[in-house]
C-alpha cells in the first residue's frame, strides 16, 4: 500500500518592486534586470507610486532622487505613511552629503550612484527583499503564535468554567444528602414509635403530625433541588428559564454553608423584600456569587465579615456615574442592558481593601495575589465572562482598611405565577 502524499506547500511569494524614476531609460532597463524575479509596478513621478503603495502590498522600492515635482526623499517620506515596513534603495547621479543624510533619516536601506552596474542593483534589491520577506516571516509567525495562545487562554478559561460549574452541580447534590438524613431519621423514628404502640394517644398524634410536617418541609427540598439540578444540566445559555433572586440566594447561602473558604468567617444573606427573576441562567448567577463570595473570604487570612444581598432596581441606571478611579473599576456598563427592572446583587467584605496598583489587573486572566496552591487566578475573569454574556454590569468599590465592595447589576422580569 502506497504512502498517502505530502501536502503540497503552498508557492513562495515573489515579492513586489516598485520602481520611481522620471527618466524612461533607467526605469525600462531595472524592469528587464529584475522582471523574471519580482512581481514589478513601474511609476514616473510621486503621486503614481502614492496611488500603486495604496492599492498594492510593496515590500521594497527603487527610488530616483531627482526628479521633476516629488523628490524621490518626498516619496519616501510620502509611502512611509502608506506602507511604513518597505524597504527602500535610494539611486541618484547628484550625490550629496544632504541627500545622503535625508535618505538616512528615513531609514533607506541602501544608496546607488548612476550609472549603476547590474550587479550592484541585484545585490542591493536581493539583499533589501531578503530582509523584507523575513520580517514578513517573523510577523505572520508572531500573529499565529499570539492567536495560538489566544486560544489556548481561552480553552483553559472555558475548562476552568465547565470545572467551576461541576463543582457547583456537585454541591447541588451534596445538599440533597442533608434533608435526606433527616427524612431517614424521623422515619426510623415514627416506625419505631407505631411499632410499640397498638393506640395512638392524642400526645402521639401530635407528635407524628410535627415529624409528619418537617419530613413533607425536607422532602420538598430535595425535590426542588434535584428538579434545579436537572433543570441546570438541560439549560443552555439563552435557553435558561428565569430564576428568583430569593431562590438563588437561598440555594448560595446552601452552597456557601459547606464551602471550605468559609472557615471561621462570619457570612450574611440579606433577601429583598421583593422577588424578581434573573433573566441569565441561574446556575451562571450562583456561579458569580459563589466566585466573589470565596473571594471575599480569602482577601485574609483573619476573620472577618462577607455579605451578599441584593435590591431590585425599579429604573434604569445613570451609566454617567459610573466612571473607572483610584479606587473604582466598572466592566461591561457601554453593553449592559440597562432596561428596568434590574437586579443588583453585592458581595461586600470588611477585609484590607484591594492595592490600587493591583486593582487594574485583578479581572485579568491568570492574576492572582494568593500563593500557587489557593488559586487559578480565573475567578474573577469568570465573573466577568458570565456577566458580559448575560449583559449586565460590574461595579468594584474598594478602600484600604475598610473593605471591597462587587456589585452585580442583572437585567431582570417579574416571576411569572402559575
């Protein structure tokens, strides 16, 4: 069996010469020396190599300094504007010291004196298109070797994000494990009671029915959170129904309970009185939370205080306030959806405060303060991730000594009731 064929490596470019020169004569004699090696543009003044640089990828010119209107250093300086990485050979029968300096300024590659020998002109414009094709080389190189890593960020950015929600889900279903213990409990607990009694007193019947009602109250949290589990693997991005702000912050209180960042750390809930419904999926929501939450916990290693709340904003934002300082950082307010109603969560700590040398950075991909085994340094960008997709804002207030403030503005609709 024969070996399959190499693909076929695509041509090497030729290359383009542009060629400046008033006088036919030197301009018919470099298109026969260079025509069977480089793709040629012929100009007999200024404006024509102007207008050919402007409409063609030139990688080196030939240029007569003295000519009629535009002087070849005039040209120069003109396609510099129009194609700044070309290279350039200068040719002349009037050598002058200024010249020469002016050529130089402009950085021209090389200086020939008319009447000038072929060799001399081969071995400059093969030099200067050696040099042209390399950086050419170089820069198509560095534009893939950045869009490689580009994506390589964002791979790694998304496996963090499918990781993080894993975790989330693994949670969801950890909590399942608590009602259901109870449930266990005080079903064992009444068969035990039934089994020795062959009457039930009145006392008994009220017993059974306080352990009748706190196992319906524990059986109904698993349902609903198998059913918010279920519903979140199904759910994808727009697709989401819309989930109530007082459900969400329940459901991270849960999360946040067993967590462990959490430590000796004092943590607070705040509900609104009102309940509104989160337009994003609301697995994105707790992913938010719950990242800015652990965040607020690990800003010290000393106790301290972190609450989340949220409020529900009945008018839209006025974006004019919203400017970045010394101590503010806002993302995504030019691409929120700013129409009312509007949930606006915080996740709000009493710790040091952020630097205001490091507040620039800290939504950056991999930035991290904390040691190598604490953090991916992703967190935060995650946050931002899932705050543009779900076109809402973020604000971050911070002060030295009084803490950090991360505000979560989320388009929002009023619960549907059935």
């Amino acid at each position: 069996m024969s070996e399959p064929l190499a693909p076929t490596p695509p041509p090497k470019r030729r290359g383009t010469l542009l060629v400046v020169d008033d006088e036919e004569g030197p301009r018919m004699s470099l298109r026969v020396i260079f025509k069977d090696n480089y793709d040629l543009l012929m100009a007999e003044d200024g404006p024509t190599a102007i207008e050919l640089a402007q409409k063609h990828d030139i990688d080196v010119a030939i240029l007569d300094i003295r000519m009629a209107g535009m002087s070849g250093i005039e040209v120069l300086e003109r396609l510099r504007f129009v194609r700044p990485e070309i290279e350039a050979i200068m040719i002349t029968a009037f050598e002058t010291t200024d010249t020469i300096r002016q050529a130089l300024r402009l950085r021209a590659c090389d200086y020939i004196n008319k009447p000038f020998d072929i060799a001399t002109i081969r071995a400059a414009v093969t030099a200067a298109m050696q040099r042209r094709m390399l950086e050419s080389e170089i820069h198509t190189s560095a534009e893939k070797v950045h869009e490689l890593l580009g994506e390589l960020k964002n791979q790694k950015v998304e496996e963090q994000i499918a990781k993080t929600r894993g975790d989330i889900y693994a949670s969801i279903i950890h909590d399942i494990n608590g009602p259901l213990t109870v449930v266990s409990g005080f079903v064992q607990l009444l068969n035990k009671k039934l089994n020795r009694s062959s009457q039930l007193a009145v006392e008994d019947l009220t017993f059974i029915k306080e352990r009748m009602q706190i196992i319906e109250r524990q059986v109904g949290n698993c349902i609903e959170i198998s059913r918010r589990y279920l519903g979140f693997l199904r759910q994808q991005g727009g697709d989401a129904s819309p989930t109530g702000v007082h459900q969400l912050l329940n459901d991270l209180a849960q999360l946040v309970r067993v967590h462990p960042s959490v430590q000796e750390n004092e943590y607070k809930v705040a509900l609104p009185a009102d309940d509104l419904a989160v337009k994003i999926n609301g697995t994105d929501v707790i992913q938010i939370l719950l990242n800015l939450s652990v965040n607020a916990f690990q800003c010290s290693s000393q106790p301290h205080r972190v609450e989340v709340g949220a409020e529900i904003l009945r008018v839209p934002l006025d974006l004019t306030n919203f400017k970045d300082g010394p101590a503010d950082r806002f993302l995504n307010v030019e691409s929120m959806d700013n129409a009312a109603p509007l949930v606006k969560f915080w996740v709000r700590d009493n710790g040091p405060g952020i630097p205001a040398e490091v507040l620039p950075k800290i939504f950056q991909p991999y930035f991290t303060t904390k040691g190598p085994r604490q953090g991916t340094g992703l967190g935060l960008n995650i946050v931002q991730r899932l705050i543009k997709e779900g076109h809402g804002a973020l604000q971050c207030h911070t002060e030295a000594g009084v803490g950090t403030t991360f505000t979560v503005y989320l388009p929002a609709a009023e619960i549907s009731k059935p």
